[in-house]
C-alpha cells in the first residue's frame, strides 16, 4: 500500500493549520448577512454553505484564497461566468458583496479549525525513508542544490523545526512572495508584489508602495513565482523520493 498519501494529507493539514493559527475572524454581523444574501443569489448552485452542489466548492476556491473583503470574488460576482453557466449578479452592492465574502470566509475558517495536526507529531511515524538515498536526490535528480545549500539556508533545518512541520515545508514551502510585469498598451511596465490575481484582474504594489489593479483583458502579465520549481516538484516525487528526501533533511541537525 501507498505511504504517499498519508504523508501529503498530513502536510496539507499542518498547512491549513497554520493558516488558521493567523486568519482573523470575519464580523458576526457582516457574516449572518452575508448567509442571507448568498443562499438567496448562489445557495441554489453552490450549496447554502459554499461547498458546491451544480456548481464548485467556493470555500476552497483559489479565488477566496486571495480574497480579503470582496476584492476578488466581486468581480466574478458581478461578471458572472457565462461560458461555465454562472450567470452575473450586477445588481448586488458593494456592501453586499463584502458580506457575502465575509460569510464565505468565515466557511472557510470553519473548516481550517477542523484541521488538526499535534506539533509534536512523532517523528517515528515520518521518518520511513533512507537519507543517504535523500541527499543523492538532494544533489541530483530533485535538483535542490541549485537554489539551497545544506550549509546556508538550510544549515541545522532538522534542529531548527519540529519533524512534522518541516515535512510540510518541504513540500509546501512559503514566505516568497509572486510578483509581476505588467505591460500596458502604451508599452510602459508596472512592475510589483502580486495583491491578488483571479481570471479577470491583477493587482499589484509596487515600489512606490502604491496599489495598481489592471484587467487582464487589457494588458500583458507576466507572473514570476519564486517557488515554480518547488510547485512542478510536487507532480514528480515518488514516494520513496519524499520519505528519503525528509530522512535527508532532518538529519541535518
């Protein structure tokens, strides 16, 4: 039987939990209005609690993971998805639309809570895999030493965090953030961190600090993901790449 499984699951979960440990509690009010406006306009095809009937589960769509008040699941709102059968909802305000988010967001952290994973995770129940068959993969086929270094960024990562949470990292990395280049039709580049970014919009912060929103129907993006190599990773690691990968890392203490 697989161990694949087990271990992404188990990654998925320290994932989610740490983004529960930081998510702020949408307002009780805005989300009981919020309920109200979303069962009436999009329950029938979502689901009364977002999680998809007709239509997709919103609650872990990308689009409310980049979402904070509205910003980018109003416009999908609005515009509709026509060629997938989403009708548009123009008529909604902005208030209602904040409340809808908030409701949605509230789903959301509803079911990151029922995510729980210890810290303290055993890490004899990880530690399946064979670290001299990690550090090979390490230096060669995974291709990790071209961007880290056993003796710079990850020197004594096996001390420097607990065994479940460095397994998460090893495959769901974060802290590096995504920008853009922007080229409008005048030729000009904006370049910035990504804010948000759904089929429709981009929006960044630039170096000045200011936040430019374009329509993606307008312009040219061009995305840089500083963690592409860590996300391609993911469609080519064999189970025994990931247990021994893990044994290699944790022993660097």
């Amino acid at each position: 039987m697989s161990l694949r499984y087990p271990i992404l699951l188990t990654a998925v979960s320290v994932s989610i939990c740490i983004s529960a440990a930081h998510a702020v509690e949408p307002d009780p009010l805005a989300v009981k209005r919020g309920r109200d406006s979303f069962v009436a306009s999009c329950g029938f095809c979502h689901g009364n609690d977002g999680t998809g009937s007709r239509a997709p589960d919103l609650v872990r769509s990308p689009t409310l993971m980049h979402d904070t008040a509205g910003e980018t699941v109003g416009p999908v709102i609005r515009a509709g998805k026509p060629d997938e059968g989403m009708p548009a909802f123009p008529a909604l305000t902005d208030a209602q639309i904040a409340d809808i988010a908030a409701f949605l967001h509230s789903q959301r952290l509803a079911a990151l809570h029922s995510n729980k994973v210890p810290g303290d995770y055993p890490v004899q129940k990880l530690l399946t895999g064979n670290k001299e068959a990690g550090k090979a993969y390490f230096n060669g086929a995974g291709g990790c030493v071209k961007c880290h270094s056993v003796t710079g960024d990850l020197k004594d990562v096996g001390r420097r965090y607990a065994p479940i949470m460095l397994q998460s990292r090893l495959l769901y990395p974060g802290g590096a953030k995504s920008t853009a280049t922007v080229t409008l039709p005048s030729g000009e580049k904006v370049e910035g961190q990504i804010i948000a970014r759904d089929e429709f919009r981009i929006a960044l912060r630039d170096a000045a600090g200011w936040y430019r929103s374009f329509d993606l129907s307008k312009v040219k993006a061009e995305v840089h993901d500083p963690l592409e190599q860590h996300r391609a990773l993911l469609k080519k690691y064999t189970d025994k790449d990931v247990h021994n990968l893990f044994a290699y890392l944790e022993s660097l203490k």
